[in-house]
C-alpha cells in the first residue's frame, strides 16, 4: 500500500494482494517504523456510509471505504474511489483511493503484485 499526502489530499494506492484482503477481509494495514514512534495507515470496510471518510487518530490515517462498493472491488473493473469530505470551517480534505497500476517507466520499485497497466503495449 502507497499513500501520497499533499495539502488536503490523500491517495492511497493498493495492489492486487491489499485488495483482495480489503475485499475479503474488511481491511488492510501498513506501519513505517520511525526512532520516534510508528505511523500506521489503514484502509477499512464500513457499513451504512456513502462516501470514503478518513479519520487521523494517534499516528494513524484510516480510510473507510462503504461497505457495499469494497466488498466487490477486487472482482470488477472499477479502478478507485474519490470523494472531498468536508472539514471545519468549510474547508475539505480530498481523499483518492485507487488500484496500484504498473509503471511505464524504469523503477527499481517490486511492482509484481501491481495492476497491469492499460497504457503498456504488448
């Protein structure tokens, strides 16, 4: 799993793997180790909501995902979420949940368990 914070936005990008479990399980999780402390992000069905909903609590981003779009994801074509969820004082937080897609160009990133890009040539 990827997160990619800028401003008010944040991705998360999820290969084949992370959504099957999210998919199946209801979850999946990533920590990153730092001498200070653990920062924990967190992508989670949930029921009953429209829209993604993030939440940050104690060093930890969780993103939840309603319930009846996760549960199907990893059997259809549909490649993420996006929605601006409203904060205090009328501003918003952009939030953008997606299929981690191969990249084009040379990466010594293990990209094994990504999605086959659209755009490669075969």
């Amino acid at each position: 799993m990827k997160i990619r914070i800028k401003g008010n936005s944040v991705r998360f990008r999820l290969t084949q793997s992370e959504v099957r479990q999210l998919s199946e399980i209801g979850s999946v999780e990533e920590t990153t180790e730092f001498a200070s402390g653990i920062f924990q992000y967190q992508v989670s069905l949930a029921p009953g909501i429209q829209n993604l909903r993030a939440t940050y609590t104690h060093g930890k981003i969780v993103i939840q995902v309603p319930e009846i779009d996760g549960k199907n994801w990893y059997q259809n074509e549909i490649v993420g979420f996006e929605t601006d969820m409203p904060l205090p004082e009328g501003k918003k937080l952009h939030l953008l949940l997606e299929k981690d897609f191969a990249c084009l160009d040379n990466t010594t990133e293990d990209q094994s368990d990504n999605y086959p890009n659209p755009k490669m040539q075969c």
